[in-house]
C-alpha cells in the first residue's frame, strides 16, 4: 500500500470531520489558536459490530 500525503488544510480537516462522522476517532475541535484540538482514538472493543 503506497503512503498517502494530505498536503492541503481543507483536505486534512475534512478527513479528519469525516473519520469522526465515522466513528472511528472522536475530535475535538479547538477554535483558539493557541489551544490545540484533541484527536482521540476509538477502542473497537468498545463498539458492537454490526457486521455478525
């Protein structure tokens, strides 16, 4: 699998709203800029599959 580059600001954060839309990480946003945002991982074996 070749590795990707995201190079550009709205690119990155749109991935970002996207995988949080999706589950897989819980972001929180900070809209000062001396705050930094808090990016989260999800622990799958707290979320029930679906998919049996």
């Amino acid at each position: 699998m070749r590795i990707g580059k995201v190079s550009a600001q709205a690119t990155h954060h749109r991935s970002v709203k996207d995988l949080h839309a999706f589950g897989y990480i819980r972001y929180e946003p900070s809209f000062k800029r001396n705050c930094k945002s808090k990016v989260l991982a999800v622990s799958f074996r707290d979320v029930k599959s679906e998919v049996r």
